[in-house]
C-alpha cells in the first residue's frame, strides 16, 4: 500500500524530500470513513522548471464507473505529459478523468496516475481537490471509524523521510571527500552505528551520540530533519559470524538493557532533540539468525542455538523497542533480513512470527515499531529486471537455478514489500513501511548485464542475466565487484518508506585476516577471499575483497571500488 498521507485541506504544505520530492503532508488523523474521498498529490521531481507528480485518488464513496478529479493552480504550473489519465487544462483548472481501462472506481478503491508539467516561480500544491464534484480531504461530519491519514496519538508521522532531510555524518562525510571522486557522493545521508557502549560517548576522539545530534540540528534549520542511528549490540551479537561479534556475552542482557540501551533512550529523549525525527534500525542480524541457523539445519551454530535458549535476542530487541518507542520523535525499524536469507518458504513466515514475538516482549507492543529494513550491509540486487521468479527455460522454472535455487524472490524489492505482507497478517500494523539499504547493492560498472542471458539453460539465463554478480547469495563480506545503488530517497515504490545508505559506504564488513584488537571483533573466514566456503553460502569461494581492515573501519579500496561500479552511475 501507499505509504504517502493524504492531505487535509486546510493545512496543506510543500516540503522537500531528500531527492527533490515534495508530497503534501498531514497535520492530524481523520477518519476514512468520514471523509468521501482523498487525493494524494506527490511531487516525485523538480528541477527548478519542470517537474513529474503522481497522484492517487481513493474513493471513499459508492462505486464509480467513471471518474475525474479537478485542482487549480496558485502558480504557473502547465502539464506538458500525463498517464493513466485524460488530462485537459483551462488556465489554472486541471481536470484529470479516466482513461477506458480504468474507470472503475470500488467503494475504497484507489487509482493512480501521473504527470509531468512546467513552471516558473513557485510549484506549490493545489490547495484543494475533488472528485466529480466533491470536496476530497475534509471531513463531511459524517463520523465512522477506521483508517486515515495523520499522524498517531504520538505525534509520529505517517513517514519520517517523507518531506525531510536526511542527517549527512560528517564523520563518513569526510572520509568520502577525502578519496579521489569522493566529493560527488560525500553529502549523502548514511546511518550512525553504535555498535558499542563506548560509542556513545564517542571512541578515540570521535563523534559521540549528542554529538551527532546537535550536528543534526545544525543542518536541519527551518525544516524537518531526519537521523539515522543503528542499534547494535546485543548480547551474543552476530551468533553466525565472527565479523561483527559484539562485546557483550551471551547472558549479558541486564548490562545491554542499563549500560546499553537506557543511556542511548536518555539522550534521545532530551526535549532539546524532540524537533528532529529519530529513525532507530534495531539490533541487525539477530531474530532471522534464531530461525535460519538453529536446530538440526546445516547452517546451525552452537552460539546461535545457545540465543535461541536463553531468550536474549528476544529480550534485547523487545526491551529496545520498548525503551526507545517511549520517546514520540523516534520512529524504530527492526532489521528483516534480505531476500537471499529469508526469501525461502522455510525462513520467511517463521521469521515474522519471530519478529512479532520480540516486538511484544519485555513491555513493547507493535504500535513500537514504525517498520522494518532489509537488506542493511548487504549486496542483493534491488530489482533484477533480466528475469523473474516466474520465467522458465525449455520447461525448467528459474527458481531450479542453482543462484535462485528454489527461493521465491530474486530481488530485494520483491522480497521487502512482500514481506511487509506477511508481517502485516501476522499482527503488524497495516502502516509499516519498509527501508532498504541501497549503500553497495547497484552492480554497475562493465560487469552488468544489458539483457538476459542465453536459454542455453536455466543456469546460463539466470546467471548471464542477473545483476548481482556475488559468486552465491549467501556471500555478504567485502564483496568484489560491488557498486552504489539507488541515492537515498522517500517514498521511492508501494510500502517502501526510503531507500537509505545505512551501511556507510567504504566502512570494511570485517578484515581479510586476523587483526587483535579490542573491539570484540572476530575473524571470519568468510572475509578471506581464500577461503572456499561452508553450507551458509553453498560451500563457494567467499567473494571477499583482500586487505580488509576490521569491520567499521575505513577500506579505500572498497570505496573506490563502489564509486567506479556505482548504478545509477555516478
């Protein structure tokens, strides 16, 4: 579903998104049933003298066999192109009305259309809208329940990206600018990690929590700002890697919650900060972990079985939850995997169940948590347009290759919105949305493909075709070959609420070899670029670049790399 509000007529605004987007937002909750009908006019781009927008029209009346939404302009603005509509315009009227094949209309039904247009001055949004003669937005005073636009009794908005800014770390920021072509990606937002409970006071001179804040509130000025923070440090972190383990033990749970958790929830709950919009992205890589390697699966570890024992991962997160949602101005995603962890049958309803069991543990609720995000430092493709799930090759179903090898998913948007699907059935509220980290998943560069591959075989099409270009999907470290995805943007698909950069590109996933040192960071074989591999990514070679430093820290190489490969390119 859409994750844009509706506007209420008289408080409509324009704001800017982090990618030239502008949407109309809401100031209050109204409900559906006592509002006739709602249009939803979203600004996608603007370049100062032209823009494209995308409206969607629900009817909240009796069902229509034909329709047309009518808006007048306050500027200048005329529409040069349109979609899905039949557009006609009279001075500053616009009328917007059906094409042939999409003139029904369902009692709740939405249709959508778009348009690009020109102006000079300013490109404000209509002020008003209707549809075939009435009024959209406002209340009729007809009462009901259900549903609507706004924002909850917390206050959140329905999306925190939307209209906002995004915090640029200047601390990443000028790391990026410092590397030759570095400065044409170096004002992108990426996400704060507190990996440890050092890091919120700041580790060796560094930026610490409020730090980061009060930068935050530097750069948002007058308008709406958000900050990305990761929460990463539960007891018995990263039970199936050695990269990234933490430094809290496998029982630790009371010094998480007080050393961990309660100082990070006092600042971020300082009336000197409830002006921006906090996003939290919760403890990554644990709840799947106590689905996919556990038990008697081949992927199992002991450390992993001895979480799913003691209960603490569930603990963590729904203490974290808990503490954090409190706070109005902090907006929680809990991490969802990606496709190539989660997508099959045997992983993906298990792990919502497992995710909704942690967000209604020690004193959280789902009205805690305003999403989820997926693919965080990982490398699946966004969306491979090569070949689909559903393709077949002399009779043999794509999901038979060995790169699918019977998944349902073969790309991260596929997999993130219909996972938001399932977590909705199992009790999540219907306005989650989801984020994917595009920070290293474009696969640009002479290596991408411009077509499918050969239907020599299902092999030969997939892997000739595919964009993501790891050896196996279960690869995750370093990876060479990498590039840039999609810029962080909001509202960029249906129940997608941004893509966002939260893995900070050029900070290494973990060292090549083993390094001491005193950060409770292991060394995991699958960083070595020797090392051939284990059941988790099909017995392969692990992909991994050489001369990585430890996880965290700046790699160079890995930077130039994802610049040189970047898609969209750079």
């Amino acid at each position: 579903m859409s994750r844009t509000r509706t506007a209420i007529l008289a408080a409509l605004a324009l704001v800017a998104g982090t990618a030239g987007t502008a949407t109309a937002v809401v100031p209050g909750d109204v409900s559906a049933a006592s509002v006739p009908c709602t249009v939803d006019y979203k600004v996608q781009n603007d370049w100062g003298s032209g823009f494209t927008a995308a409206v969607t029209v629900t009817n909240n009346s009796a069902a229509k066999s034909s329709w047309a939404v009518k808006w007048s302009y306050a500027g200048d603005q005329k529409v040069t192109n349109f979609w899905n509509t039949k557009l006609t315009q009279s001075g500053t009227a616009v009328t917007a009305a059906n094409e042939t094949y999409n003139g029904s209309l369902a009692t709740g039904g939405s249709v959508s259309f778009g348009f690009q247009g020109s102006y000079s001055g300013t490109n404000a949004i209509p002020a008003t809208f209707t549809l075939d003669g009435v009024t959209c937005n406002v209340d009729d005073g007809s009462g009901g329940g259900g549903g609507g636009g706004g924002t909850d009794p917390s206050g959140r908005v329905d999306n925190p990206y939307a209209g906002a800014k995004v915090y640029v770390n200047p601390e990443w920021s000028a790391h990026a600018a410092a590397e030759p072509g570095g400065s044409r990606v170096s004002n992108q937002p990426t996400g704060v990690w507190l990996d440890r409970i050092a890091a919120i006071n700041g580790v060796g001179g560094g930026m610490g929590l409020r730090a980061h804040l009060d930068a935050a509130l530097q750069q948002k000025g007058s308008g709406e700002e958000v900050v990305q923070l990761v929460v990463y440090d539960l007891p018995g972190r990263d039970c199936s890697a050695l990269a990234s383990n933490g430094e809290l033990g496998p029982t630790d749970i009371d010094k998480y919650k007080t050393q961990f958790i309660d100082p990070i929830a006092a600042i971020l709950a300082d009336s000197k900060y409830s002006s921006l919009r906090i996003v939290t992205t919760v403890e990554l890589d644990s709840l799947p972990n106590l689905v996919t390697n556990t038990g008697s699966r081949a992927t199992a570890t002991p450390a992993c079985d001895t979480m799913l024992a003691n209960g603490n991962y569930v603990k963590g997160v729904g203490y974290a939850l808990a503490k954090l949602g409190a706070i109005p101005n902090v907006y929680n995603y809990i991490d969802a995997g990606h496709h190539g962890w989660l997508g099959w049958d045997d992983n993906f309803a298990p792990s919502a169940n497992v995710l909704k069991q942690a967000a209604t543990s020690e004193g959280a609720t789902v009205d805690d948590v305003q999403g989820f995000i997926t693919n965080t430092a990982n490398y699946s493709a966004l969306k491979e347009n090569n070949f689909t799930i559903n393709d077949t090759v002399n009779g043999t179903s794509v999901r038979q290759s060995k790169w699918v090898d019977w998944n349902r998913y073969v790309d991260e948007l596929s997999y993130a919105q219909a996972f938001r699907n399932e977590l909705v059935s199992v009790g999540f509220n219907s306005g989650i949305g989801m984020l994917i980290d595009t920070s290293r998943n474009g696969w640009g560069g002479t290596a991408r493909p411009a077509g499918p591959g050969p239907k020599t075989s299902v092999d030969t099409y997939v892997d000739g075709g595919r964009y993501d270009r790891r050896i196996h999907v279960g690869n995750w470290c370093n990876q060479s070959g990498a590039g840039l995805g999609e810029r962080p943007q909001a509202n960029p698909a249906t129940g997608i609420d941004a893509y966002v950069w939260m893995k900070p590109p050029g900070e290494s996933d973990g060292s090549s070899s083993a390094i001491p040192n005193d950060e409770g960071k292991g060394f995991d074989r699958m960083c070595d670029p020797t090392y051939t591999g284990n059941p988790r990514n099909g017995n392969s070679m692990s992909g991994a670049l050489p001369n990585a430093p430890l996880s965290g820290h700046w790699f160079s190489a890995q930077f130039q790399q994802l610049m040189q490969n970047a898609y969209p390119p750079l």
